[in-house]
C-alpha cells in the first residue's frame, strides 16, 4: 500500500477538537436557545400569536426554556474536557488583540493568531453567557410579578425585550459564520477537524496540550 506523502497527510489527518460531552452541551444549549426565541416571536409577532394562540401555554415553555438553559452548562461542568475548554474561553492573552485588531481593520493580510479559540470566539461565549443570566434574571421578575414592585417589572421588561433583540442579531451572526465554514461545523458534529484547518485557523493550538 502506497503511504501518503507528508502534504497529503497534512490535509487528510484530522484531530481531535471537541469531546462527546461538549458536543452535548452545544446541542442542547442550542435546542433550548431555539426553542427560547421561537416561543418569543410567537409572544411578540401579532401574525405568529394570532396563528399559534394559546398564549398562556407559550408563556410556560418561554420561560421554562430560558431557565433550563444554564442545565446543560452545569450538568456537564463535570466533564473535564469541558473544563479546560471553559478556562481557555476565559483567558484573554497577546495574540487575542492582535487578532481582533487585524480582524477590526479587516487587514486580511494580517497575522491572525489564535488558540483553540481565536478572540472573537471568546468574547461571543462570555458576552452570550453574561446576556444569558440577565436574561434569566430579569425574566423571572417578569414570571413571577409579586416578586418586586411594577416599576421594577417594568424596568425588567425593558432591559429583557432589548436584549433579547441583541442576542437574536448576535446569534444569527454565529450561524451566519458557521454556514461559512463548514470544517468548524464538522467539528462540532463529529468532534475532530482537518489538521490543516486547524493549523490555518488556530495556529497556536496544539491538540493535547495546554495553551499559555
């Protein structure tokens, strides 16, 4: 059998990225963010609420949804792999401003560098996660009325419908990017990605070890 020369391996050769666990953790956090923002149009479209009726009922699954949005997160925090996965997330170095400045600029002859996660992955993950506790919090001051006075719930019907706005725009701005690039995806579905992929995209990560 002919073996594969050293250019060839290179684009052939996958590694591995994501662990079942993560993997998990995505779709049913996706599953429930889905499920959230369906549920919310149909409370806040007149022609979706006119076709789907049963308010009441909708009301029930919009919350319950955006509540046990955090399960997943915790159920899982006991996987270890996805705890070296959240320590990265959460660590902001060198290379990540120079990342976002090249990416800022859209100098596409710039050096991008990046770990497992470039910057703007990590900054998307901590801005979603900080949306989605205000979410939670606001949205149970509204569930629950005799929780604060009406000033209060009103305050809190604010902040929630305007960010629930931005987190619809910056989610479809994720998928938007996941369209376009379909060996990302591949990673989250399977767990590993082309090494090449990986040495173009994330040239800093080296799978199996840690990063600085």
């Amino acid at each position: 059998m002919p073996r594969l020369s050293d250019p060839v391996r290179q684009r052939t050769e996958r590694v591995f990225r994501f662990s079942r666990a993560e993997r998990w953790i995505h779709r049913a956090t996706a599953a429930l963010m889905g499920l959230c923002i369906a549920s919310a149009a149909c409370l806040y479209l007149p022609p979706l609420a006119e076709l789907v009726g049963r308010r009441h009922l909708v009301v029930t699954v919009h919350g319950w949804s955006g509540l046990l949005l955090v399960v997943p997160f915790l159920l899982w925090l006991a996987s270890r792999a996805f705890r070296a996965d959240l320590r990265r997330l959460g660590r902001f170095g060198p290379h990540d401003r120079v990342w976002l400045r090249a990416t800022l600029r859209r100098d596409r002859t710039a050096a991008r560098p990046a770990g497992k996660f470039n910057a703007g992955q990590k900054v998307y993950a901590g801005w979603l996660a900080g949306a989605v506790l205000v979410m939670a919090g606001t949205g149970v001051l509204m569930w629950w009325t005799g929780l604060v006075p009406v000033v209060r719930r009103t305050a809190a019907t604010f902040v929630h419908d305007w960010l629930a706005l931005a987190v619809g725009l910056v989610l479809a701005a994720h998928i938007g990017k996941a369209l376009a690039d379909p060996e990302a995806r591949r990673g989250l579905r399977t767990g590993s990605v082309g090494r090449a992929w990986a040495e173009r995209e994330h040239p800093l990560w080296q799978p199996g070890q840690p990063e600085d």
